[in-house]
C-alpha cells in the first residue's frame, strides 16, 4: 500500500523549547513523515513534529495513525491466511496490523526471516529514493532558512506538493542537484533512530505468513540487513 519513513528538515528554531528541535545529531529540524506510493509520489506526510521526536511517536501523533481504520484493507489470501494491504516501515516503527517492518537483527533469526529483512530492505529503497528527490530538487529543504520556525511546515509540504506534480511529468533530476544534495547530507547528517519493539498479534501473525510465502517462492538472501 506504501512505503512510510521519516527525514529531517533543518529550521531556525525558537529560542523557547530549542531543545525540543535538536535531533539526535545535535542540529535544530522539523521531522518530514512521508508514505510513498510505487510511483514515488507521496500520498500522504506530517511535518509538525520538533527534530527530537522519535519516528514512532511522530507516527502516533500524525493524522495517518489518528485515521488508520479508514485505510482500505484489500485482503488477500496467502497461503491459507487473510493478508490485509500493508505499510512497509523500517525497524524504528511499531509491528502494527497496518504496518508491516523486519525482524530485529539477531544471531537467532532464521535464514527465512534475514531473507524476508533484506527483501523487505530492498523494498523501502523506495521511500530514501524519494526523500532524495525531493531535497535535490527544493534545495531549500537541504539548508537552515531564516524564516519563522512556524512557516517550515507550509513550506515542507508545498515542496511535497510540486515533487508529486514533477514525478507525474516525468520531470528529470539534475545530477549537479544530486551532488548538492550528497555535499549537503554530509553536513546535516541524519539521526539513527532506536530500534522498536512494540508489536501487536495482527502484525506478527502477518509477518509469519509472508516470511513463509516469500522463502516457498523465491530465493532465500542472507545478505547482512541494514536499516
């Protein structure tokens, strides 16, 4: 159904709760919460959280989660079982019935479950790819701007907006923007976030059924998974 992740976005922050906007790479930023559909359009965002929130508290307080139940559900059968229409997140995200991540890396996993972690890796390609495209091409998105804090949001989105208008032409990337967008990424690194570990029964269950599914009908990868 798509692809979900977060990126930060460099702001001038306020001088009351700066704190609250410094990530965990110790530089002020609004969080960009995007979901990416397989056209590399973004269906939906949130960009209200300070850069300290964590990925799955901005999940939480994002009208996505607040709406999950409206999301059409397009069950599936595999294997015997009901697979509803899933989000495909990275491991900084909640196991929810919506949303589907990787195991947590472990000497334990089987070679079925590292399997599914790096085709599921491959998969959310997608949503980096598209975060790299919109920040090549609105540069604004890859430095601190000395307008109001409050303004970023309305900013961040309208970018959003003109990325999907691009994707739909057909629109090319300059690879002079794909450059500065590399030089500017080595200046505002990206914070790691921490692994977790809420699940809920909906979601393992769903997991299970597609580890098995895709070990029954493709080849088993073992590469080392990455977030």
């Amino acid at each position: 159904m798509g692809l979900i992740d977060g990126t930060h976005i460099p702001v001038l922050s306020p001088r009351d709760g700066y704190k609250d906007f410094v990530n965990r790479k110790g530089w002020p930023s609004y969080v960009l919460q995007g979901v990416v559909d397989d056209k590399g359009c973004f269906w939906n965002i949130s960009c209200k959280m300070p850069g300290s929130a964590h990925d799955a508290t901005v999940l939480r307080q994002s009208e996505l989660f607040q709406k999950a139940h409206l999301l059409p559900k397009g069950v599936k059968n595999i294997e015997g079982e009901e697979v509803r229409l899933l989000v495909v997140g990275d491991p900084a995200y909640s196991l929810l019935d919506w949303l589907i991540k990787g195991y947590t890396n472990s000497p334990n996993l089987t070679p079925e479950q590292e399997s599914f972690n790096v085709y599921l890796s491959s998969l959310r390609v997608g949503v980096e790819m598209a975060f790299g495209k919109l920040k090549s091409r609105w540069r604004v998105l890859l430095k601190r701007s000395d307008f109001h804090f409050s303004f970023a949001p309305t900013m961040i989105a309208t970018c959003c907006a003109l990325h999907n208008f691009c994707e739909k032409q057909k629109d090319a990337i300059s690879t002079n923007w794909l450059e500065e967008f590399s030089q500017s990424s080595e200046i505002f690194h990206q914070p790691i976030q921490p692994v977790n570990v809420s699940t809920s029964n909906s979601g393992i269950n769903a997991r299970e059924v597609l580890t098995k599914y895709l070990a029954s009908q493709f080849p088993l990868d073992r590469v080392t998974y990455t977030r």
